[in-house]
C-alpha cells in the first residue's frame, strides 16, 4: 500500500535555483548550437576538439555567454507554458489553452513535429491529435524532450504530480518512446528537489536517472536507451576522459546497427539517440556545469537540445553558485529577450530596449504555482517555504505509477 512522506524546501533558495536554471538553459543552448547538426556520423568530435573552429560556419566550439540571454526553441516553448499557466491560474493546461497559446505564440523558429502540430492546431486539430501519427509522421522526435522540463520543476519532489501537468504539453507533439523520452527528463527535473548535498554529487545524479527510469515501461525504446547508456557509463574507469567511448558505442547501437537492436535512426533530430547523448552527458559530467555542456556540445547530431536540457538541470541541483563555479568573476546576465522568437507575449521590462524579461521575475512566477503544486498534492505553503507531500510505495510493493503508453 503506498503511503506519503514529507519533506521541506526553502522558497527563497528554490527560488535561486529556478534563476539559475534558466540561466543555464541560456548558456548551455547556445553553446551547443555551435556544433547543432555538425557531427552526425563518424568521425565525432572529441575533446580534443573544444576551443577549435570547428562548429557551425567556422565557430571557436567553446562557452557562449550572451547578454541578454537570446530565446530559442529550448527555452521560449516553455516560457510560453509558463506565460498561459500564470494568466489561466492553473497547473493542468486543456487542449483549447495549449491551441490558443501556440497559435498565439509560436509561430516561427520551430521545426519538425513542432512545425507539424502548429500547422495542425491551425487546421483546428486539438493536442493530443497534434502528435497522432497518421497526422503527424515528425512524432517520434526530439521536440517534447525541450518544450517540457519546467512541468518537473513546477512540482520539486513531486514526480507523479508533474507526469500529470506535463501529460497533454508531451503529447502536444510526442508519441510511444519519444513521450517517455521526454517523461524522463520532467522526472529528472521534479526529483532535483530531492538530492541530498551532503552526498556526491555523481552518485546522487545516478541515484535520479534510476529513480526516473522506474517510472518508464519496461518495453519501451527510451527504457533501453536509458539503461544502456547507464551501464556503459557506470562501466567507464575515467568518466572525465573516457565518455567518448560511450558516444561511440551510442552511435553503433541506434544509427550504426540500429535495425539489429530493434531501433529505426530516423536522422539527427530523432528522439532515442539524442535521449542517450543527453543521458551521457549528465551522467559524465557528474554534476559539472562546465563538464556537462561541454560533453553534450561535443557529443554530437541534435547537440543543443540534449545539452540545454542537462546543463539547465546541473543548474537548478547546484543553483547560482554551481555558475559561478564554471564561470568565476563572470558576471552572468540576467536578461531574457524572448521577443527574438516570441515577440506576442507581453515586454515586462518596457524600459529596457534590449530584453523583456529577468530571470528573477520568470523564478517568482514559477514559484507562485509551486505553490500550487504544493496544495494539489496535499502539501502545506508557508511563508519561508513549502511542506512537500509525496506519494511513495511501501518496501516490497510494486514500483511507481507507470505514466501513459503515449497515444
């Protein structure tokens, strides 16, 4: 029988971590679309490579700080849930907000089965039709897996609530392995409120890729992908200097011989391969801003994506001070300019020509619907923080609550 455990989280150092979050979602994008798309077959970048202009139209592959921070599809999808979360006071977005908002919003800097589900919603097909594959064939790629992590932050500690929030936004534009791909990384975001920081941090990341993989179907591609990259990683002697071996062997099971195992490589920006870059970036980079986002730029195919994904959630585990580690004497911008890609929502910094939002501000709405999130689950909301409830099984009995298949 399952039973309930509570816990407690500061609002104020939460707070800090959301900021810095999102600030290392910035960072972390744009210095992986240095090398977006360069490498998707052999021969792969290696360290060797980084500092070298190599990248994109001859771009030095090294850390990108902008200031403002400059929105693309890793941040500016989720900033716009964030934006129709807040207006409509609510943690579970209908199918007629999420058509109303994309179509509001999102119109441009979007490509695969985001491009398909928007041209849909303007046709008037509702999410989750959106992902369906006979109307969308894009439905199986990485889109879910960057438009959806902020779901697991909006529920810190409470995995199964942010399943729920994040169910329809997933299913916006994904199906089967590619929804579960992306129900990953939501878990790997709502468990970050449960690392312990007296612990190391290596063994705490391992101990939350395994908790979030419990809650995938077992026979699902994105379970495999998961568990194959987490023994190849655990297996590796020298984690700082041997992760291309991962990546190489990455490469053979989904691209090289995926038939053999089952799998279809559908290109650079399909779900399963950029799911294990992603996965053995965190993994490696064992809780290293820097470490993290430099082995997903040097990973390889889809590499902004899997990278802004992992170095935003080192960012929220370690907070400001984790930045400030990687960057020291750097001062980090706190700017959004949003309307480089979203420019319907509305300017909250007016005075300044350059950018709409703060950081600061994008960490207080969210923790307003923390708070939220707290009260669905039955937790309590006090002015220095939160009571966090949460649903755990009893020893011995079953694993957690399974989400949904997908369709």
């Amino acid at each position: 029988m399952s039973r309930r455990t509570r816990t407690q989280l500061d609002r104020a150092a939460y707070a800090e971590r959301l900021r810095a979050m999102w600030i290392g979602a910035c960072i972390a994008n744009w210095t992986g679309l240095r090398t977006e798309g360069v490498r998707t077959e052999r021969p792969f970048f290696t360290d060797a490579d980084w500092g070298k202009p190599l990248g994109r139209d001859g771009a030095r592959i090294d850390f990108v700080l902008l200031d403002p921070c400059l929105a693309d599809d890793d941040t500016d999808i989720e900033y716009v849930y964030l934006h129709l979360m807040t207006e409509a006071g609510t943690l579970f977005l209908s199918p007629e907000q999420i058509r109303g908002g994309w179509r509001a919003h999102i119109n441009d800097f979007i490509w695969v089965s985001n491009r398909r589900a928007r041209d849909l919603m303007e046709r008037g097909a509702l999410p989750p039709a959106t992902s369906d594959p006979a109307l969308n064939p894009e439905s199986l790629h990485i889109d879910a897996q960057l438009t959806t992590e902020i779901f697991g932050a909006l529920a810190p500690g409470m995995p199964e609530l942010a399943l729920r929030m994040a169910d329809l936004p997933i299913r916006t534009t994904a199906r089967d392995h590619a929804a579960h791909a992306a129900q990953f990384y939501v878990l790997l975001f709502s468990l970050a409120a449960t690392v312990d920081p007296e612990k190391p941090r290596r063994e705490e990341i391992v101990r939350l890729v395994r908790e979030a993989r419990s809650y995938l179907p077992d026979a699902s591609k994105a379970a495999d992908v998961i568990d194959f990259v987490l023994s190849a990683a655990l297996s590796v002697e020298q984690p700082d200097e041997r992760w291309e071996s991962v990546r190489d062997a990455i490469a053979r099971r989904y691209q090289e011989r995926a038939t053999a195992h089952g799998f279809v490589y559908r290109g650079f920006t399909e779900s399963a391969i950029n799911l294990a870059t992603g996965t053995l970036a965190l993994l490696l980079g064992g809780g290293s801003f820097r470490r993290t986002v430099q082995i997903g730029t040097l990973a390889g195919w889809d590499s902004d994506n899997g990278t802004a994904t992992m170095g935003s959630l080192v960012a929220l585990l370690g907070g400001m001070a984790e930045l400030r580690r990687a960057f020291p004497g750097v001062r980090l911008s706190e700017r959004y300019r949003i309307h480089r890609t979203r420019p319907t929502l509305p300017d909250r910094l007016p005075e300044d020509p350059e950018a709409e939002d703060t950081f600061a501000a994008v960490s207080e709405r969210m923790v307003a619907l923390v708070d939220l999130a707290v009260r669905e689950e039955g937790g309590q909301v006090e002015p220095t923080g939160w009571v966090i409830a949460r649903r755990a099984s009893s020893p011995g009995t079953a694993a957690p609550r399974r989400p949904p298949p997908g369709p």
